[in-house]
C-alpha cells in the first residue's frame, strides 16, 4: 500500500447544508411535502459528486474500507431503525432514550462518568452551550479561542448520549498534542474517539441505574444500528464515486443523516472510525485516559489492516466542525 493521503477534502452541498441548520424531523418534513426541493437536493448532490477530488492513495484507502463496510453490513439489519410506509428508514429510534429522565442536568450526569472514567471534566464541560437558533444535533465548534461544545439538554438521557459523543470529540482535538491538527488521520482518529466514549460513557451510567438491563439492551441495538448506517451510508456514497457497487440493502433515503445531504466525502470518516473502535472501544478511552490531558492521546489509534495509517500529516483541511 501507499503512504495515506495527507487530505480527504469534503465537497459541500449547499442547499442540504442549509435545510439541516434548522431540526432532522423538519428537515425530513419539508422534504416529504416538498417533492421538487429533494429533487433539487439530489441533483445538487450528483453534481457535487461529480467534482469530489480522489487521489489515487484514497481510493486505495477506499478499496479496503469498502470490504471492511460490505463485512459489517453482511449481519442480520439492525432492529432500531424507524418505519416508514411499512419500510425501514435510516433514522435510528430513540424514542426510548428520551424516555428517561436524568437526575440532574446532562452536564452533571457527563461530569460524574467522566470522572469514573479518569477523564477530564472541567475545561470540556465548562464550554458547553446550547446551539445558536438551535440546531439538529450537538456539536464540536472550532472557534477563535479554541473548541467549544453546542448541545441541547432537554432533560433526557438522549441529551447525554450526543454530549458524551461530543465530549469525545472536544477530548481528543482541544489540545494540540503530539500529532497532526487536521487531515484524514485527525479526522478517523476524532470520530473513533467521540463513537468510543459516547458507547462507553453511556455504559457507565446505564450501568449505575436501579434496573439497566433492558436499557442496557437497547444501547447495544442502538450503537449497532449507528455503526451498520455508517458502513451502510459509506458504501452508497464510495457506489455514487464509482469505487463499488451500491449496498445490496434499500432504504428510504427521504430520511437523511445530515452529512450525507451536506457533504461528500465524510461518510469514510464515520466508516473507518466504526472500523477502528468496533471490537475495543474501551481501550480509545483509556488512551484518552491515559493522555494526561486533552488530545494527547493522539496518534495512537491505529486503523485495522492500514499500517501507516497513523503516520502524522499536518495538511489543513475545510472542516471546523465535529458530530
């Protein structure tokens, strides 16, 4: 193999980009009443994908990925995913996470796992905001000073889910550490660490509860189902590229993530990051751990059957934010 690309450059779909800015269920409203703007959107789409830069060394990386995804995806499908017209949509349900009510706020109920976990708690914690205008989902948000993390607590154990996922993220990149600050390698390396710690992190506090069992159940299912969709999104996206053939499995696309709609490109991100953490999430947080600090765990992911994928690049990339 050769050496990994320094970037995996993201081509953006404006008019996805703008209709997820507001809620997914909205999103997805507006576009079930509204059959020529998803027309619209599509088109937008093919013609973005027509443009995406490929280096040679990424549709390599791509090649290996897509038989690590088509792997995944060869299990039973996932039984989260919610219905529509009697077919599966690729929305996970959750419905039974915000059925549970914290003890206190989600930034409370994250202190405490973070602490259990050795992890530190007051820097991240104290840049958590709710999102400006509000917003889908939470968010890791480079800014002038540093990192900040948006989110929206309503109070539920779903709202913990998405700030543990994004106190991964903040971990991993608010220091600058001993590896590179943006390029593929930081991209992969940032989600495994924000996939690792929402799984784990959730664990931990499943596990404090008077009767987790079914809850516990539930999880499992729910971070099957997220990793099935990101090899599942993965190997459409590499199919729209040329680089395999489509995913045997259909779903109703009207349901779309929010990366999917705005960008091409990031769908590896999420693949190989799944890849990554899929057998041993535990150990990503305890490197995390083990870092001393935030983002000093850096570098120190290393991707299954890419050896050199954790060779540092320092290539800049157009991405300055993280979910």
């Amino acid at each position: 193999m050769t050496s990994v690309p320094e970037l995996l450059e993201l081509t953006r779909i404006q008019a996805g980009w703008d209709l997820f800015q507001a809620s997914y269920v909205e999103a997805a409203r507006a576009l079930r009443r509204n059959p020529g703007q998803l027309a619209d959107l599509w088109a937008e789409r093919r013609r973005a994908v027509a443009v995406h830069p490929l280096s040679d060394d990424l549709r390599e990386l791509y090649g290996a990925q897509t038989e690590r995804s088509r792997a995944a995806i060869a299990e039973p499908a996932p039984p989260l995913l919610q219905s529509y017209a009697g077919k599966p949509v690729p929305l996970i349900e959750h419905s039974w996470l915000r059925s549970i009510p914290l003890r206190s706020s989600a930034v409370e109920a994250a202190r405490v796992v973070l602490k259990e976990l050795s992890l530190p708690d007051e820097d991240a914690l104290a840049t958590v905001s709710s999102p400006p205008g509000g917003g889908p989902a939470g968010r890791t948000a480079k800014t002038a000073t540093g990192f900040r993390i948006l989110a929206t607590d309503d109070g539920t154990t779903s709202s913990l889910a998405v700030l543990l996922h994004e106190l991964g993220h903040f971990l991993y990149e608010a220091d600058p550490g001993p590896g590179p600050t943006e390029g593929i390698v930081h991209y992969v390396e940032s989600e495994a660490a924000a996939l690792a710690l929402g799984r784990v992190g959730f664990d931990r506090y499943l596990a404090a509860l008077p009767k987790p069992g079914e809850s516990g159940r539930l999880w499992a299912s729910y971070c099957a189902t997220e990793a099935w969709l990101n090899h599942f999104y993965f190997l459409t996206e590499a199919a729209e590229l040329g680089l395999c053939a489509p995913p045997p499995e259909t779903l109703d696309m009207l349901y779309l993530r929010d990366t999917y709609s705005s960008t091409v490109g990031y769908q590896f991100v999420y693949a190989a990051a799944s890849s990554l953490m899929a057998d041993h999430p535990e150990q990503i947080v305890t490197q995390l751990a083990a870092a001393s600090g935030p983002g000093r765990g850096r570098g120190h992911f290393a991707l299954p059957g890419h050896p050199e994928f954790d060779r540092h690049t320092t290539a800049a990339t157009p991405t300055q934010e993280r979910r």
